[in-house]
C-alpha cells in the first residue's frame, strides 16, 4: 500500500516551481524521466558498492538528490544525502541498507508526482 504522497514530507513546494518553470507537457516527460532516471541510478549504484567506489557512489548519489529536491522530493533527497555521507565514510552495510529501500522509495516518488500533476489538473 503506497501512502499518501502529496505530503509535505514527501512533496515540498519546489514541486509547485518546477511543475511552473518546466510547463504541464513537460512536467509530465520529466516525472517519466526522473523515473527511469532513478531506476538507472540504483542499478548503478549497486554495481558500484561491489567494487565499494566511494567516490562514484557519492557522485552519483549527490547527482539524484540534486534532482530529487529540485522537484520536492525531501525524503527521497534526505534518503540520497545519506548514501553519500556514508560512501564517504565507507560505512558500506549503511549504504547497502539505504539502497534496499530505493525502489519503494523511486515507486511512492513517482506516485506522488503523478498524483500532485492529477490535481492540479482537476
């Protein structure tokens, strides 16, 4: 059961700025974007902690942060800032840990962008 997504927690108001900036036709490419995005991102991010590349795995992750908050996704952003911090830290059962919840976290993302662009349409 996927919760409900348009939550402050899960959606900030950079959705709101980004859904403007980008256009509703183009909103709607992106959120398909970020989310084939995203699934790459995990897959490679998971080949990278087999060869523990700390400094691919934190670049990668700081990349799809960047992209989460700029479309108001705080939890799955807070979730990326901490695969970096522990690459960093080469804390490598945290970050396979933090992994393991990516692709609930990429399906409730993707979730609730489609369903903030459904109400603002209706």
């Amino acid at each position: 059961m996927v919760r409900n997504l348009v939550e402050p927690q899960l959606l900030n108001e950079e959705v709101t700025w980004a859904r403007y900036e980008l256009g509703e036709d183009f909103f709607e490419e992106y959120i398909q974007f970020f989310g084939q995005t995203a699934l790459e991102v995990h897959q490679d991010l998971v080949g990278l902690l087999g060869s523990k590349n700390s400094p691919a795995i934190a670049s990668k992750a700081h990349d799809l942060k960047g992209l989460c908050l700029n479309l108001g996704l705080e939890i799955f952003g807070k979730q990326l800032k901490a695969v970096e911090r522990a690459a960093v830290e080469q804390d490598w059962a945290l970050v396979k840990g933090l992994l393991a919840q990516f692709p609930k976290l990429r399906e409730e993302s993707v979730a609730a962008l489609v369903e903030f662009k459904l109400r603002q349409s209706g």
